[in-house]
C-alpha cells in the first residue's frame, strides 16, 4: 500500500515536471527553426545561451541578479491566480514602485543609507499597493472584470509616467527622458567582482515568507479554496470580498518591491525602457505559469528565465541572431503551458491511448 | 466649427478599429470564450498588411495574407483553447505577445525600427461621397474616411442581423449560455465556438489594416496600443450585443478625438490626454457593472456571472 502511494507521489511529481519541460522543449525547437532559417547553427546558439548564464561563476551571479525581481513578480502573479483571480496589472504596479521609488532615492538627502534603503522599497510597495487597489476594490464591491481593468490601467500608467517623466521629474541635465539618477545611499551595492546584490536576497526573503503564506498558512488556504469555488468559500463563512481585496493588496506590494529593486539594484533612474520588453510583470506570468503558480517552482523558473535574458544578451556578440528570439521562445512557451498535456483530468496522452488502444486507461488500473 | 469637425471626424476615424474588434469579438463573448487575443490578431493583421506591401508591392495579395495570417491564429487560438481545452486566458495572452515578439523579430532582422511604404499614399484610400462632403458636419461625419471605416459601421448591423436573426446567432447563443443543452440537441459545441473565434479572427485583421495600411502606411510595433483591451471592455459593458457594444466603442473613440483636439489646448498637460479613454472605460465599465447588480441582493459573493 504504501509502495503504491509513493509510487503516485513519484507519479504525479513526474508529470508536473514534465509538463513544465515539454512545453519549453516545444517552443526551442521552433525556436531552433527560426535560428537555422536565418542560416545560424541553433545549437551553437543555445549553448552560447545557457553556457554563459549558467555555467560560469559571473554569468550565474548576474543570472541571479536578474532573476531577483522575477521572483517577486512571479510570485504577484500565483498568489492572484491561485485564487482565481486574474492580476493582469502587475506591469503596472511595478512601474509606478519603480518610479516613485526612484524619486524617493534622488531626493532623500541626509538619512542613513540603510533607512534610505528601507523607505524607498517601502515608497516602490506602498505606490504598488495603492495602483492595486483600485481594480480589487472595483472587483470585490462592484464586481467589475479586474482583468480587463487591469489590461487597460497598465497602458494609463504607462502614459502617466511616461508624462511625469518628461515634465515634472525629469533630469534636465540629461539628453533623453529620463528621472534624476537616485543617490549613491539608495543604491544597492555589488557584492564583491560580481554583479550580485543584497537585493537578491531580499528577494529571498520574501520568497521565504510567501512559500510559508501559501502553503503553511490560513491564508493560503484560503486563497485555493477560492480559486476552487468562491460559493463555497463565502459559504464557509470566508469573507471573499475582503480576501479579493488582501490578495490584491500582496500582489501589489510584491509587484511594487520588484520595481524598487529593479530600481535601487540595476537601473538608477526611470527610462522609458525601466522594464525591457516585454517587461518584467509579463515575464512573471510566464514564471508563474512555468512554475505551476507554486513557490518552489516559481523559484526555478525564475532562475531559468534570467538565465535565458541575460544569455539572450550574448547571443547577439557571438552570433548574426538578433536576441529578440527569446522573446518569440518566451511567448511559445506560454502558449505551450496553457495546455494541461499532462494533468489528470484533460490528459491528452491518455485520450490518446485510448484512442488507439480503444480501451479506458481507469478501467486498466482497477482491473490490475 | 472646424474644432467640432474635426472632433467629429477623429471619433469616427478612433472609433473604426475598435468597433471592428468588438464586433468580431462578441460572438466569442457569447460562445462564453474569452477571447483577450483581439489585441494580438489586429496586431497581426496590421503587421502582415504592411509587410507583404513591402516586399511584393501587391496590395491585393497584402490584404489577403493579412487576412489569412490572422484567421490561422485564430485557428491556432481555438486549437488550443477549444480541442485542447487550455487556459483560454493564457492562451490568448501567448497570442498577443507571440505576435509582438514575431513582428519585433522581424522587424530585427529587416534592420529597421518600422515599415514604412513611400508609395503608398494614404489620402488615396479616402472615399469622398460627393454631395454629403460639402454639407458642414454631416460632411466630417461621413464622408473622407477610408473603405474599411464604412465596412465597420455596416458590420454592426449585419453582425447584428447574424447574432439574433441567423440560426447560427441563435446555435452560438445556446453554446455560451448553457453547454450540455446544446449538446444535447446534437449542436457540434466546438464547431461553433472555432467559428465564434474566426469570425472575432476576420474583423480584427480588417481592424488592424485600418489601423497600419489605410490610416497611416506605416507599422510600428505595438501600435495597437490596448485597444483590443478597449474592445474587451466594450463588449463587457455592451453584454454581448453588437448595438450595444459598439455604442460603448464609439464612446471610446469619442475620448480619443477630444483628447487629443483638445490637448492643444491643454498646454504642458498635454500628454496626460492620453490617459483619458483608459480611464473614462474603466469608469464606464463601474458603471454599467453597478447598475446591473443593482436589484440582485443574493447573500454572498459569486467571482464568475
């Protein structure tokens, strides 16, 4: 009995694995198409990729760097959709943490660097909170699609930034819109030769307090149980409304810390391109979703897409590929995921089975 | 006088590809998918138009290959969502930034930042109806817009004659609202949500040649700038109904014209202009969403009705 019972862990763990890894495998092998059309070796290409951003001591370092604010987007990211609920605004959120962290950073003047620190990641969360708050506060009381709003408030936030950017809080002194460069007191420091700073394991941190609230904590409960049947979780006597609202609150304050740090870590100052494209909120739901909105897993992936960006950026000194392919590879690997290949209720390979074998995979089982 | 005429003909020219989406996307909202790809296939329909220009010269092949480009996405989105029974959301979200990514690749390897046709001229495809384009404000209102523009505003009556008046209005009615009913009738559940999806497909590559080809000859990435989100949240507020809905679309291009005449006005404020369609949508779609809760007073919260 009990060999049966790990056996089915071993199994189930085995087929979320594989379901994260056969949808990536998929979108590099298109990739890989697209690379030997353009007349490259894909294979030289991928190992330039992964070779520089895992498997040397700087490439790892600034790997993990990047994938600080993954992480925390990421992480945004699961503890909205585990409930159901689809935070499409965490673009959004982490640019305006971002910016008005950054203003926080320039203007402070005469405070400790470690206070200075502290109040800019808590302005970047607090801003992120506020800009969150608006699509939860419309979804709990007024039942308002909060993923059509927040699609919409993230291209307004992006033009009201865009507008304080180059009038009120622009560097005059600078060529190109940008927001005065914060103080040295606000900047993370490198850790050593490398490009590690103590962001990351802030970042760390955080990941350490979610993994607990998610899958250790009332809340966590809380959170799946919603996205299972909110009707049953208002019937449970769990105020749904007010969850709506804690769980947006979260995601806003992870979003908004992101873009603190991606701030007081990596940029400096708030450029039209503070995010990259396709920005860092859409690269969270991509790790997100890789990491089956799961801590651990998300931990990984995030990891794993860092490597793929800051690899990306090699590409393009070593080879004619221009490095945009990663962005075609991640948007493959998220219309991969959307498909269950491999989950139990819409098992496709199973369907398929019976299909050419014409008899029932359950009814195998229990005659065994 | 030339403020409100040119107020008037901006909010028909905004209004244009927003209205096609939200025609083409109803039908999908009413075979209960949710298709937030519109923003993706007008992306798509935008970027294949102009390229296949480019390279061939041909405009008729262009418009057929933009089209055709956008109905296999929208095959691959039904694919996915429907055969596969993927996350519809996620799928559609892969869609639009598979595209952008596609569109920014190329654009890469052309060595280029846009595509740009010097022969094309834009003041060609404008269709002046004699008479009427002497005649004050009806004149901006209706006529001087380009083929596609009268096509949509024509589509919102035919699409509307197709969802309520067709048997297959009716058949992906039944879909949406109840599942197991229309299998029960014998009522092929997939085959009218794959055409929910194409029809939602079609209208937005005509949106999206408006949008690059007929309004200015030139495509940049990201141009459509959400508004296939605008369009999602029109037919929100609209229910499904295609009158309804595109009321709420030309609302939006409503915005857009006076956001941008009056932003002359505004002086440094200007750009802040650009965030008032966004905003006054979310508004409106509070506002529609309270009123119709208003008189529903069920215990309890309920996240999907």
């Amino acid at each position: 009995m009990e060999t049966m019972n790990r056996k089915q862990k071993w199994a189930s763990f085995g087929r979320s694995l594989l379901s994260s890894l056969v949808p990536v495998i998929a979108a590099f092998i298109i990739g890989g198409i697209i690379i030997s059309l353009l007349g490259e070796n894909p294979f030289t290409t991928y190992w330039i990729l992964i070779s520089k951003s895992l498997f040397t001591v700087k490439g790892f370092a600034y790997t993990l760097h990047k994938a600080a604010p993954l992480i925390l987007t990421g992480l945004a990211i699961a503890v909205t959709f585990k409930a159901n609920i689809f935070n499409m605004g965490v673009e959004g959120q982490l640019l305006i943490g971002g910016f008005f962290a950054g203003i926080a950073g320039a203007s402070l003047t005469g405070t400790s660097p470690v206070v200075t620190k502290v109040i800019c990641m808590a302005v970047g969360m607090g801003c992120g909170v506020l800009f969150a708050l608006i699509p939860a506060v419309l979804k709990a009381y007024f039942r308002v699609n909060e993923m059509v709003v927040t699609l919409m408030l993230n291209y307004a936030m992006i033009k009201i930034l865009e507008f304080l950017a180059t009038g009120v809080f622009r560097d005059n002194g600078s060529g190109y819109v940008t927001t005065p460069t914060i103080q040295a007191g606000a900047m993370f420091r490198r850790l050593g030769g490398s490009k590690l700073t103590p962001f990351f394991f802030i970042s760390l941190i955080v990941f350490l307090i979610m993994y607990f609230v998610m899958n250790r904590s009332v809340l966590g409960y809380e959170i799946r149980a919603i996205g299972l049947n909110p009707v049953f979780a208002e019937a449970a006597s769990m105020k749904v409304r007010n969850k709506i609202i804690e769980i947006m609150v979260i995601s806003g304050a992870l979003s908004g810390l992101a873009g603190a740090g991606q701030m007081m870590s990596d940029q400096f100052k708030y450029t039209l391109t503070f995010s990259g494209t396709p920005g860092l909120g859409w690269d969270g739901m991509l790790v997100s979703l890789l990491g089956k909105h799961d801590p651990v897993g998300i931990l990984i992936a995030a990891i794993f897409y860092s490597a793929l960006k800051t690899g990306s950026d090699k590409i393009n000194f070593y080879t004619n590929v221009p490095k945009e392919i990663i962005a075609v590879i991640q948007s493959l690997i998220i219309l991969f995921l959307a498909v269950q290949f491999f989950d139990e209720k819409t098992n496709l390979f199973d369907s398929l089975k019976k299909k050419i074998t014409g008899r029932d995979e359950t009814t195998v089982k229990e005659e065994l | 006088m030339d403020l409100l005429q040119s107020i008037l003909y901006d909010m028909v020219y905004h209004s244009t590809p927003i209205i096609l989406c939200v025609i083409g996307g109803v039908f999908a909202y009413k075979a209960n998918v949710l298709n937030i790809a519109l923003e993706g296939m007008m992306l798509c329909g935008a970027f294949i138009v102009m390229l296949v220009d480019f390279l061939t010269g041909n405009l008729a092949l262009a418009v057929g290959a933009s089209i055709l480009s956008v109905l296999l996405l929208g095959l691959i989105f039904s694919f996915f969502g429907i055969t596969c029974k993927g996350n519809v959301i996620v799928v559609g979200l892969g869609i639009n930034m598979l595209v952008s990514a596609i569109a920014g690749f190329v654009l890469k390897v052309m060595n280029s930042s846009n595509i740009l046709i010097n022969s094309l001229k834009v003041s060609d495809f404008k269709i002046n109806i004699p008479v009427i384009e002497n005649i004050p404000i009806l004149g901006s209102l209706l006529s001087g817009h380009p083929l596609i523009t009268y096509l949509s505003f024509l589509g919102i009556f035919l699409m509307w004659v197709l969802m309520y008046k067709t048997k297959f209005g009716i058949y992906v009615r039944v879909v949406g609202e109840n599942e197991d009913a229309a299998r029960s009738l014998g009522l092929k559940v997939s085959f009218y949500r794959y055409m929910a999806i194409l029809i939602g497909a079609f209208c937005c590559a005509l949106a999206g040649i408006n949008l690059s080809l007929e309004r200015l000859g030139l495509f940049t990435n990201d141009m459509t700038a959400g508004r296939g989100f605008v369009a999602i949240a029109a037919i929100y507020c609209g229910h499904g109904d295609p009158l309804v809905s595109a009321v709420y679309a030309i609302i939006f291009g409503l915005a857009r014209s006076l956001s941008i005449n009056l932003s002359i006005f505004a002086g440094p404020a200007a750009g802040l202009f650009d965030v008032i369609p966004y905003v006054l949508m979310t508004i409106v779609l509070t506002v529609v969403s309270i009123y119709r809760y208003k008189n529903i007073k069920i215990r309890g919260f309920r996240i999907n009705e």
